[in-house]
C-alpha cells in the first residue's frame, strides 16, 4: 500500500550484500514532508545503507523504495542521477566538497548539472552563503575554512536545488563540540522552516536539538520509535 501522505516510503525493504547476512531486514518506515528523522544505531546497523537506497545509489534486495512519487528502487542510471540532481540534497561526514573550486563554484555546481542558467543559479548561490552567513568565503577556497564552515558550504551545495529532501549522514561526525553545535542549530533551523531531513548520526544531542522522530536500527532492524 502506499501512503499518500508519505515523502518517503520504505515497504520491506531488505538489502544483502553478496550473500553476507541482511544490511536492512524488512524494514518498513514513512516519513511525511516537514519531518525530521534521526536514525540512531550501532555501526554496521544498516544507517548508511538506508540512506544508500533512498537517495538512489543502490538497490534493495527485495522491497520498494518510494520517494516523492518516484519508485526509487526502479530507476536506471540516467534517470537515478536526475532524481538526485532535482529531488534530493546530500550531506555527509566529511563534507565531499571539491578543494580546486573556490565555495561560491562548489555551491553553483548542482545548478549548472541541472541546466540553471548561470545568472538564476548565482542569485539562488548569493542567497544561500548569505543565509548560511558564509558569504565572506565565497572566494575562498574549501581548504582554508573551518570544519563547521565547511560543513555549511556542503549544506549551501545541498540546497541549490531546493531539493524536497536532505539527507544528512554524520553531519556532525567529523566536527568538534563547537563547529557541531553551529551545523545542530543550522539543521534544526532549516527543519523549522520546513525543510524534511532524513538524518544519520552517533550524535545524540544532534537527534535531540533536531529530530522530530527518532529511529534506532539494530542488524538492519528498526528496534524502536520515539516520537517528540
Ligand atoms: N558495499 C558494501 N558491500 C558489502 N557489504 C556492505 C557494503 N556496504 C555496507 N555493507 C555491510 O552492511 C552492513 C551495514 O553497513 P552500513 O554502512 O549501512 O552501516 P552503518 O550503520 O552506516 O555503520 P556506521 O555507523 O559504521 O557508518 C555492514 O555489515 C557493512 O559491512
Ligand atoms: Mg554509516
């Protein structure tokens, strides 16, 4: 069954790789648009995995992936970049930003993959670094900021596009307690106004700040449920 109100929908959704035991197992969530999903679990819980199959990068072994309209599990190639260009935003532990563009053309980059029109992307680019408050760096490049600078000219990137969905895995891993505090608050802000995350983290005071349901994954299970 699908679920009209549902951004994203996993229906036992199972992933194995190569014949190791189960990565996810069975796994049935809904998330609604506006909803901020941390995803807790010990390493190996099968975390990024999900994100994997949500954003595309991969297939379920058995199961339907539903995202936006779109039967994630069913794209070919061409189709799956495109739905990640338009639909999703993409944050990870450390950053992936490339260090030979300055941030203002690490940020435009998913505009011009996407055809925008160079004067249109630039505007959207300006608001964003001014919102994110990084607009002095935007000639800098990635390498001589900060982790927590950095971690936001990965956000700027991510919502180029204003993609429907974020999704987030480690945000604050590789930050320290003040640079995570200042992408904690940034994601809660975001979420606030209506942003929907699909987030993974160890960070506890990450899910707290931010989450508005939090999940915990165990073998590729989900074990429980806490809705604030
Ligand atoms: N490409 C792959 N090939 C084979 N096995 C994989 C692959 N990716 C993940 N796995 C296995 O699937 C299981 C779940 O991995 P996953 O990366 O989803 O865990 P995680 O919860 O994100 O862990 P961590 O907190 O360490 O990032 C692990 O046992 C892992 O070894
Ligand atoms: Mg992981």
């Amino acid at each position: 069954m699908t679920d009209a109100g549902a951004l994203i929908e996993c229906n036992d959704v199972t992933k194995q790789y190569d014949g190791g035991p189960a990565a996810l197992s069975g796994l049935d969530l809904r998330i609604r648009a506006g909803e901020a999903l941390a995803v807790l679990g010990p390493s190996g819980s099968g975390k990024s995995t999900l994100l994997n199959l949500v954003a595309g990068l991969d297939r379920p072994t058995r199961g339907t992936v539903t995202v936006d309209g779109v039967r994630v599990d069913r794209l070919g190639e061409a189709a799956s970049a495109r739905y990640r260009r338009e639909r999703i935003g993409m944050i990870f532990q450390f950053f992936n930003l490339l260090d030979d563009l300055t941030v203002l053309d690490n940020v435009l980059l998913p505009a011009q993959l996407a055809g925008v029109p160079r004067q249109k992307a630039r505007h959207r680019a300006d608001e964003l670094l001014g919102y994110l408050g990084i607009s002095r760096h935007a000639k800098a490049f990635p390498g001589r900021l900060s982790g927590g600078e950095r971690q936001r000219v990965a956000v700027a990137r991510a919502l180029m596009n204003r993609p429907p969905l974020l999704l987030a895995d480690e945000p604050t891993g590789a930050l320290d307690t003040a640079s995570g505090q200042e992408v904690r608050k940034l994601l809660t802000e975001l979420n606030r106004d209506g942003q929907t995350l699909l987030l993974v983290t160890h960070d506890l005071a990450l899910a707290e700040a931010c989450a508005t349901r939090t999940i915990e994954l165990v073998d590729g299970r989900l074990v429980q449920e806490v809705v604030r």
